[in-house]
C-alpha cells in the first residue's frame, strides 16, 4: 500500500515474526520511506493477545504514520517533542476523535 504523506510516497508493509519486527510493532523508516507494521497473523484468540487485533493494527498504522509526518516535515530529527512516543501516541489514538469533531463542526 502506498500512502502520501506531505508530497512523499511511503510503502505500508505489514510482517509477522520476521527479525525487524522483534523489537516492536511496528516502525517508520524514513530512510527507506517505509512503514512497516506487525500483522499478528495467526495470533487471534491467543492468551495475552488483545481480543480486537484489527484495532491495534489500525492504531500502529497511524502511528507510525505520525512519524513519518513528523519526519517528512523536517521536525522528527532535531525536536525532543517530535520523537516523544507518548505524545505520537496520542496523536494516534485521538486523531480519529479530533477529525470526527471537526467533521461534525463542519471544519474540515
Ligand atoms: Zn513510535
């Protein structure tokens, strides 16, 4: 899947148990333009896996879709607050609600 993001084109490929995803859920590699997310393939109904994958999967996608907005206009790299994860993360999960609201004020 190819996604635009700020006028560069990053590929979204999702993996599972491969060794790049052994550390993490997923990544953005903005040297390669690439976002690449675990896909918990064969892990549905498994103990200690969250019940609704597919919303997890969602949620690392925007995630790592925050990075690469961040890297792609120039603040990833010499910002403290860019690279906070807590503050992507937010972003991540309260995106969705942000552009509802402005959506639903006729904002956007
Ligand atoms: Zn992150």
């Amino acid at each position: 899947m190819k996604i635009n993001v700020l006028g560069t084109e990053y590929t979204i490929a999702w993996e599972h148990n491969t060794p790049r995803m052994a550390l993490s859920d997923g990544f953005c590699d903005e040297t390669t333009k690439e976002i690449v997310v675990e896909n918990y393939e064969g892990d549905d109904g498994k103990p200690g896996v969250k019940a609704q994958l597919d919303i997890q999967r969602k949620k690392n996608v925007r995630h790592e879709l925050v990075h690469a907005f961040l890297f792609e206009c120039g603040l990833a790299e010499n910002s403290n607050w860019a690279q906070n994860e807590e503050l992507v993360d937010w972003i991540a999960i309260q995106g969705p609600k942000i552009y509802k609201a402005w959506q639903d004020a006729g904002a956007v």
